[in-house]
C-alpha cells in the first residue's frame, strides 16, 4: 500500500513540534499504528526506541536520552544526577536519566530509556523547575541550585562526596548566587546541612 501523503504531513507537523513524539501522540494527530509502521518502512520516520519515533536526520542532541524521558514521562522531572549533568556541575555520568515525581504520581514502566525515580512533594517537587527546550521537546530540569541542594538532600543515594562537587562547581560559576542557593536548600530543607560546607568552601 502507498504511503499516505496526509500522514507524511502529520507526521512533519508533529515532529517539527516536537522532536521525538511517542505512538500515542502520533494517534491522537490522527496517525494510525499501521500508517506509523508503514511511514517507518519507507524511510519517513525512524524507531528510535519502543514506542517512540522521530523524522530520519532529526537533530540528535548530547541530551538525547533526557528528552527521550520527557517524552516518556512528560510530568517527570529531570533532577539529581541527571540534571548535574546537564548543568555541568558533575564529572559523574549516570547510567540513568534520574526523574523527580509527585508522591502520587503512578510510577512510569518504561524499558527505555532507563529510569531511577525519586519521588518530591509539596515545594520540594515545584520549586526551582525550569523548562528547557531540547530537540523541540519541553522539559522540565531543576535549576542549578535546586539541584545543588537535592543533592545535599539525597546524599545516601547518591554520595556526598558528589553532592560536595556540585556545591564546589557551583561556586566556581560566574553565575553563583548564595541567596538563591540558599532559598532553593531551604525548599529541599537542608539549609542547615548544607550552611557548614558552603562556609567551609568560601
């Protein structure tokens, strides 16, 4: 069966609007499974992971698999780990994309890419998220302080001598804000962990 020019269009419309979109989305455009497997057979699109799908030559960015996770997850948001490393205050590199969500909130089932979720609330969870725009996907980071400061929170998860270099890399930023640092410690609560080391290092 020919491809159908009507779903190439939609297909170009929802990949322009986003990058990376899942099956569902593609379903709700008013493209069909078998329009998608077909669309991918002939060379309009490719599948990029379960459930996911982008245009052939999309632009493929550094934090790919962050924007697979927003896509996957679109509450989720990027934290810990994962967000040090977008904001590159780490040497670390996780093996997973670490996702903040509401108490709540269903835990995702996703094979990929691979999920540690952590689990915020109240103006721990809202606090400090900014909204990036990577490979035409909106999602959702906590800004370099707020990360600084979960990091210092979640110190037995993941290292304090981590949480320690992040504090340090901040610090040797241009962009440094000891105020804003210290609202986002007070939001993670941890403003009496974290007062000594930042006195200690300044």
């Amino acid at each position: 069966m020919p491809t159908n020019r009507t779903d190439i269009s939609l297909v170009a419309s929802s990949s322009q609007t986003r990058g990376v979109f899942r099956a569902r989305d593609a379903q709700r455009a008013g493209i069909s499974r078998v329009a998608l497997g077909r669309l991918t057979q002939t060379g309009h699109l490719e599948h990029v992971a379960r459930g996911l799908y982008a245009r052939p030559h999309a632009k493929i960015t550094e934090h790919h698999s962050v924007v697979e996770a927003a896509v996957r997850v679109p509450h989720g948001i990027v934290c810990l780990l994962s967000a040090l490393q977008f904001h590159n205050l780490t040497t670390q590199n996780p093996h997973e994309i670490w996702l903040a969500i509401g108490v709540k909130a269903r835990k995702p089932k996703t094979e990929w890419p691979p999920l540690r979720i952590v689990r915020f609330s109240g103006n721990a969870l809202t606090f400090g998220v900014e909204k990036h725009l990577i490979e035409h996907v909106e999602v959702h980071i906590t800004s370099r302080e707020k990360t600084v400061a979960d990091c210092f929170k979640y110190r037995n998860k993941i290292g304090l001598d981590v949480a320690i270099e992040a504090l340090r890399e901040y610090l040797r930023t241009k962009r440094r804000s000891v105020d804003t640092l210290m609202e986002a410690a007070e939001a993670s609560r941890v403003k009496n962990v974290i007062r000594p080391y930042l006195e200690a290092i300044l």
